[in-house]
C-alpha cells in the first residue's frame, strides 16, 4: 500500500451546529482521494488534551480515523459525530487536567499547550483544520503562533466570526427562527396576545435582526443598541391594535439589555473556560414589563403574554440547503489550503465570493450589527434600504 501524503486532524469546537458533519465529510472525501490521511479529534480540544502519547495506550475515545463509510453515513446529519466541547488548553482548570498530566500542571488554571504540541507530533498530524467559533479559533490562532500548520473554518449560530459574511449554522437559525416563529402565531393570536420569543445573540443581534427582516417579528431588539421597554411596548400595543387577530411579535436577543441595565441577562455565575456566563432569561424580563407596563398603552387594559426561548430547537436536527452547500465548500476550500501548504489563514465567504483570510482577525475585534446602517432604533426593527451591494444575508459583511 501506497505511503500517504501526510495526515490532516479535523476539530469541532464550541456549541454544535447544523452543518458541522458536511464540513467534515467533504474534507475527508477529499483529503482521502488526495492521498491523506485523516484524524478526527474528538471533543474539540478536550481530544488533544487528554490523549496519552503511548503507542499502547487506548486513545480510542480521544481520537477517530475517519474514512468514506464513517463520513457518508454522517454527512448529510446535524450536529457533530466527532463532538465537542468548550475546552480551552490555554487555561485548563485543575480539576480538568489528565490523570496522567496531573504531577506536571498543579496550579487551579493552567496551560497545557506543551502537551498539546506534544500529542500532536505523536498523531503525525501534518495540518490541523479547526471549525468552531471565536473562541475555538482563537486557540487555533495560538497554536498557529506555535508553529502547527492551522485552517480555520467559521462555525456559530450567531454569524459573528469576523473575516466573514458567512459563518456554518446561521442559516438553519434563521430558517428554524422563522418557521418556529410562524408556529407561535397561532396561539399568540388566538388570545390575542404579544408573543415575545428569545434566540441567540450574545453579542451580535444577526438572529434576531435577519429574521425580522424576514417578516417573523414586528420588532426586534438586539446586543448593539440598548432599548427602551417603555417604548418597546408602546410599539408592540400599536402592532397588536393594527393586526386582525390582535397579537404582536418581538424577538429578543439573548445578549439585549433594556437602558438602565449595565450587564447581558445570565442564568448563573459559573464561567466556562473562555470567561463567559451562560446567557438566558432576558426574554422573561422584556414579557413581565410588557405585561405590566401594556395598561399604559392600551386604554387600561393589561395585554398577557406568550413567552419562549427557542434555545436549543434551532440549532438541533438536520442542517439546510444553505448549511449543506456552504460547509461543502468551506470544506474544499480548507483543502485547497492544505494542498498549496498555505497555514494560519481563516476560509471565508465575502461579498457573494468564497475567500478566504488570516487566521488572527478572529482576536483582532468583535463583528457586529452596523446599527447606523441596518437598525432603526427609533422603531426597534431593520433598516430596508441601502440594499444595493450587499451580502446574501445583508447586514453580515464586516463593520
């Protein structure tokens, strides 16, 4: 048998997304007919973490050879066969480090990267490709700073991996928010009621902002600006007056804040290893003022509320066309990289055309909504003019 070309390692990092399996099989598929070898390292870098350099070790949990069977049967799926985790080598904690790495790394945070590097050398893995978000890229990035010959692929639900219009999953978000959204309408009007539904968005309000665009909302507000609740409800008390079945749509971002409020809304204290608090629970505070403030607005009259969080229902199951095409090319284009020995660089799809950037604008600064461009903060809802030149998805292209 032919010796291969060398061995590529493919991670997942950070929250699962529709879209991942598509990426992984289309880089597989090709690595594959190119001569490669490929690893899949599982749990994100939890894999490179505690795997143990030992030829007779069992690191089967750690690590997965992948092949056209195992890709084909997963490719067409969500989620993410190799799974993942938010785990962050840089600043391990304690009660995270390896039973066999426990005598070298005693202090409560600590950082592995020499094992990391170490592992890596004993995989044989010639190029890393890693798909994930800003923070799973922002380890890449550090490990391209290494020396690791590093691609990046762009993956979140909140299209806010700078570098690019177009981050894996935001599409299946936004269908799943529209179609979700549609759904709730019936019970909202039904009992003619305002119907306030939080989604995704800690710091970039593209899921709730693109959908309203869409026609899913009548309002929505977003981590950028902060709003007015007594505005939000004056506004929302004259949707519901102006609608035949008497109901109205707000969607809130999780990482909005009502003016006055200094911090995001969160559901604890705990930290995950990149410093962030889990968000959740703004919706239910913008639903109990809406309903207490509504008698202001209308004549008197208290206006109850259907409240949900969409969560997790849009990021689950099968991803869409749009997070099957765009993974598959992200994929070859992770390749392409590969084959012409080009590391440290991030693919991309800017301005209608698949590109492709370095790696270290994901720690250069935050994309977000352009407010100016894209939000009216008078009437808490898109801007729909300017559309000439811009992106398929219109407001993602860089601030």
């Amino acid at each position: 048998m032919a010796a291969h070309k060398g061995t590529i390692g493919i991670l997942t990092g950070g929250g699962d997304v529709p879209g991942l399996n598509p990426a992984i099989r289309a880089i597989t598929i090709r690595a594959l007919h190119e001569g490669y070898r490929v690893l899949g390292i599982r749990r994100g870098w939890a894999g490179l973490v505690e795997l143990v350099p030992d030829k007779a070790a069992d690191n089967d949990a750690h690590v997965q050879v992948l092949n056209d069977e195992v890709v084909n049967r997963t490719g067409r799926t969500g989620g993410t066969f190799i799974h993942t985790s938010r785990t962050r080598p840089s600043r391990l904690p304690k009660i995270l480090v390896p039973d066999h790495l426990k005598t070298k790394y005693k202090e409560d945070v600590n950082d592995v990267t020499p094992d990391v590097l170490k592992n890596l050398e004993f995989l044989g893995v010639d190029f890393l490709i890693s798909i994930g978000g800003d923070d799973t890229l922002s380890y890449a990035q550090r490990l391209h700073e290494e020396g690791i010959k590093i691609v990046g692929v762009p993956k979140t639900m909140d299209n806010d991996v700078p570098g690019t219009d177009y981050c894996i999953g935001f599409s299946t978000c936004v269908t799943r928010t529209i179609e979700l959204t549609h759904k709730l309408r019936t019970t909202a009007g039904s009992h003619e009621r305002f119907l306030v539904i939080e989604v995704f968005g800690r710091y970039a309000g593209y899921t709730a902002l693109v959908p309203t665009m869409a026609g899913a909302a009548d309002r929505c507000v977003i981590p950028e600006h902060p709003f007015d609740i007594e505005h939000l409800a004056e506004l929302l008390v004259y949707d519901r007056n102006r609608h035949p079945s008497h109901y109205a749509v707000v969607l809130v971002s999780e990482g909005a804040r009502m003016t006055g409020h200094e911090e995001m809304t969160f559901e604890g204290e705990e930290r995950d290893q990149y410093g962030h608090r889990k968000l959740g629970g703004v919706g239910d505070q913008v639903a109990a003022r809406l309903k207490e403030l509504s008698p202001k607005f209308n004549r008197g009259r208290q206006i109850n509320v259907v409240d949900q969080r969409l969560g997790y229902m849009v990021r689950c199951g099968d991803p869409d066309a749009l997070d099957s095409i765009v993974p598959m090319a992200f994929g070859n284009l992770a390749l392409d990289l590969v084959l012409s020995g080009t590391s440290g660089r991030l693919v991309s799809l800017r301005n209608g055309c698949y590109d492709n950037v370095a790696i270290d604008v994901v720690t250069g600064r935050k994309k977000a909504v352009d407010v100016h461009k894209f939000y009216n903060i008078e009437r808490l809802r898109p801007r729909y003019e300017t559309l000439f030149g811009q992106s398929l998805f219109i407001m993602t292209s860089d601030v």
